[in-house]
C-alpha cells in the first residue's frame, strides 16, 4: 500500500466551492493539518489531484 501524508499549505479561501469541499472530504479544515491516506484508492488518488495546488504531499 502506498501511504502519503498530505499537508494543506495554501488557503481554501477564494477557491470555487467543489475545491472546498474537497478539502473538507480529505479531513482537511485548518492550515498546516495533516492527515495520512492510502493513495491505492481511486476516489482518494482523484480528490488529491483536484487541489494538489493547496497540498504539500509526502511519501510515508
């Protein structure tokens, strides 16, 4: 399984409001928070894609 930790680094503020929710489904509601996720999933893999431009994406 292929882990990454992804870090919001940029603001949703300003963003269309599906880029926002995106954050939101990632668990992603404050600046600087992180959260681990399994990059195997498709639904996942997509939604990180989206707003790659707001993440910092580290391999675990």
């Amino acid at each position: 399984m292929k882990k990454v930790r992804i870090t919001q680094v940029r603001s949703g503020i300003g963003r269309p409001q599906d880029q926002k929710d995106t954050l939101v489904a990632l668990r992603l509601r404050k600046m600087n928070q992180s959260v681990e996720v399994d990059m195997e999933n498709p639904c996942i893999a997509g939604m990180v894609e989206k707003v790659k431009h707001l993440l910092k994406i580290e391999e675990i």
